[in-house]
C-alpha cells in the first residue's frame, strides 16, 4: 500500500521539478542544449520534458541533478545580487571547481558529480557548510 502513494507522489515531484528547472533555464539564458545536458536529456526530449503534459518518466539521476541545479539556484539567490545571481552560471570562473571555465560548462562536462560539488561550493560560500 505504502509503494502506491510513493508512485503517486512521485508524478508530482517530477513535474514540480521540470517546471522550476525549465523557469531556471530561462532565467540563466541556457541555450537549449546547455540546459537539456545538464537535465542530462536529448534537446528533443527536454523540448517535451519541460511542457506540462509531459507523461515521461525521469531516471532517479534526472531527479537528483533537477534537486541540485534548483538547490544552486536559490543558494545563489540568497548569496549575490539578482544581476550577478542569474549571470554567474554563464561567468568565467577563476574558482578550484572551475579552473576559468564556465560553471554551465564545468557542470555539463562533469556530470551530476560536478553539479553536486558546484552546489556545495555555493554553499560553503554563503556559509551553508
């Protein structure tokens, strides 16, 4: 009984999740591909994902790097300015997580390891760790 309600909350959680991803890909000014990798999702399937009909599952990888990317979102929120918020994911980064790369850039490469580090980092900045 109780993998029922998980399975019915789940539906749920998925599309609150694309939807405040796809609201952060806008703010950020993500090129289509830029933010179908970092969901880790083909463009064609990001293009569906993020309209509110989308009746595709996501992998728990899927879930957990939406988690993290809406996690860095607010935690650049709480710590710079709105400019410099939305912009920093598109800045040259001179941090030990980026080496001048991009953070979008660093994060794409590095996959859902490096999206989670990238919002520790965040954190650890705003003195959250």
């Amino acid at each position: 009984m109780e993998n029922l309600v998980l399975e019915q909350v789940a539906p749920d959680r998925q599309a609150v999740g694309l939807k405040a991803f796809a609201r952060i890909a806008d703010a950020w000014s993500l090129t289509l591909r830029e933010a179908a990798a970092l969901a880790d999702m083909s463009e064609s399937t990001w293009k569906r994902a993020k309209k509110p009909a989308f009746a595709g599952d996501l992998t728990q990888d899927q879930m957990l790097r939406l988690s993290a990317l809406i996690g860095l979102y607010k935690s650049l929120e709480l710590y710079f300015n709105e400019p410099i918020a939305l912009q920093w994911p598109r800045l040259p980064n001179k941090g030990p997580e980026f080496d001048g790369a991009r953070p979008v850039d660093a994060m794409i490469a590095g996959g859902l390891p490096k999206i989670l580090r990238v919002r520790g980092y965040v954190d650890a900045l705003r003195g959250g760790m």
